[in-house]
C-alpha cells in the first residue's frame, strides 16, 4: 500500500515553501512523521498525494539563544529538531525547565530520537506535552509562508 506518491527533501525554508506550492495536493509538511505515518497508515488521515520533508532544512534545526520578542535573552527552537536533543539540550535546561520536562514524557526513546517539537505543536492533539509546556512558558512561533514570516503567540496557532 502506497501512502502518498511524491516525496521531496527540501534543502531551505524557501525550497519548502515552493515545493509545497508546486507538488500535487494535498501535499503535507514532514520531518519526524510520528503520528502523520501512524495515521496515514491506519487511515485516520486523509489521503496524502506529497510529502515535502524538511529534516535537511539547517534553519528548522537550530536550538539557540537568539534577540527576541520575548526579551533580550530568548530561547530559540526550531521545529523540526528531534525531541530527545530538547530534552537533553543545555540550553533548553538553563531556559526552559518544563520543555526539558515535557519533551522527557513523550512516548519512549525511539520516538523522542524521531518526533519534533514543531511535530507535537502542529498535531494540536490535547494531551501534546510539548505544546502544553510551550503554552506554559508563553511561547511564540515564527511562523512562515509564502507572504513571509511573522511572530505569533503560540496561542494564537490552536483554534479551540
């Protein structure tokens, strides 16, 4: 059985966004594909024509202290970096106790060395502990797409 019939690595941010825009829909973001593969596997997902995975985007897997909205001192994770390197990150220790927390309840080590944290936070399932310690810590997205990037409160991202 075929899940989906076109995969793409893309290689950059803007290499992904025109992959999504020019592969046959629908086409879904991919990095650890821990529920995505699940649910496309026992068809408790639409049907998916493309996957563009983005593990190879250096962008998405940068954990950093960076200038922020937050303040001078904001911790910086990108979505697609593996939820056993948030739990074991120095960085992630030092600012964000309750991520390091969370992401160490996530399923068992297979899946912690696979699964993202941006995984976790756009799945939106309830009991998503990374999202739920992130909500905590009053967190914000860079959220990006064709019309460019922008900084939400990560609240903001869940719909009910």
């Amino acid at each position: 059985m075929t899940l989906w019939n076109q995969y793409y690595l893309a290689k950059s941010l803007p290499d992904a966004l025109q992959a999504l825009q020019r592969l046959p829909s629908p086409a879904r973001v991919v990095a650890g594909g821990t529920d995505l593969l699940l649910e496309l596997q026992q068809g408790r997902s639409a049907p998916v024509e493309s996957l563009v995975d983005i593990t190879a985007v250096p962008e998405l897997r940068k954990l950093e202290v960076r200038p922020g909205c937050q303040g001078p001192d904001s911790l910086f994770v990108g979505a697609g970096v593996p939820l056993s390197q948030v739990a074991s990150h120095a960085l992630v220790w030092q600012h964000a106790q309750a991520l390091v927390d969370a992401c160490r309840l996530i399923g068992g080590p297979q899946v912690r060395n696979s699964a993202t944290l941006g995984g976790n936070v756009a799945h939106a399932l309830p009991a998503a502990d990374g999202s739920i310690a992130l909500l905590a810590l009053d967190a914000h997205a860079e959220v990006t797409d064709a019309a460019g990037s922008r900084i939400v409160p990560l609240a903001d991202l869940y719909l009910g």
